[in-house]
C-alpha cells in the first residue's frame, strides 16, 4: 500500500504532465468540471479542476458534489498515473471506478 505523499506526489505529476500538454488536453477533453480522487484503501481523497487543459486547485478532501468522481487503491491510483495500469482495463476489471456523465467519459478517454 502507498502512502499518501506518495499519492499526492502522483498527483502532482498527473497536473505537471497535463500542464506540459495543456493545449493538447484542451483540444481533446476542453472540459470544465470539479474532479475528485478517492484513494480507497487509505481512506482520503483530493479534489480539484479540470479548467483550460490542466488540473488546478487540488487540495486534499472530498467533494461529494464532484462532477467527475474517480475511486482506486493507492497503488493502482499511481500504476494509472505512471502508465503502468492500462486506464480501460483498469475499469473492465474493476480495479478503478469512474463517475461522471457519459459525455465526459467520451472526453476524458481521449486523454488514454
């Protein structure tokens, strides 16, 4: 089990890599919506934004209201993270779960 620097240091680099190709992710997935990660096996979550291309404002804690609710082990969050885990088979074995509306689903799987 990873801790949570760890995931937080995951994170970090999922935002610096969606900076570094911001114009691309705004082209595929130009979305604006609140996102959640709930780490399941430790038992946190951080939030932020997917706006213009990059993730802004993460902070750790929940958001019950999040327009896009992604749930995962602290390892398997950063296997995703780091290209290790394959994002569709991931879901198809149920090693991740994603919420959101399938319009975005549509989006955000152009990111894979």
């Amino acid at each position: 089990m990873a801790s949570v620097e760890e995931c937080r240091a995951a994170l970090d680099r999922l935002a610096a890599a969606l900076r570094d190709n911001a114009e691309e992710v705004r082209r595929k997935a130009g979305v604006d919506r609140t996102v959640v990660c709930r780490v399941t096996d430790l038992g946190i979550a951080f939030r932020g934004r997917l706006r213009h291309g990059e993730l802004v404002d993460v902070a750790e804690g929940d958001d019950p209201d999040a327009r896009i609710a992604l749930s995962a082990t602290s390892d398997d969050f950063i296997a995703l993270v780091d290209g290790e885990l394959d994002f569709v088979r991931a879901l198809a074995t149920r090693r991740v779960s994603v919420s959101a509306n399938p319009l975005d689903l549509l989006k955000l799987r152009s990111l894979l």
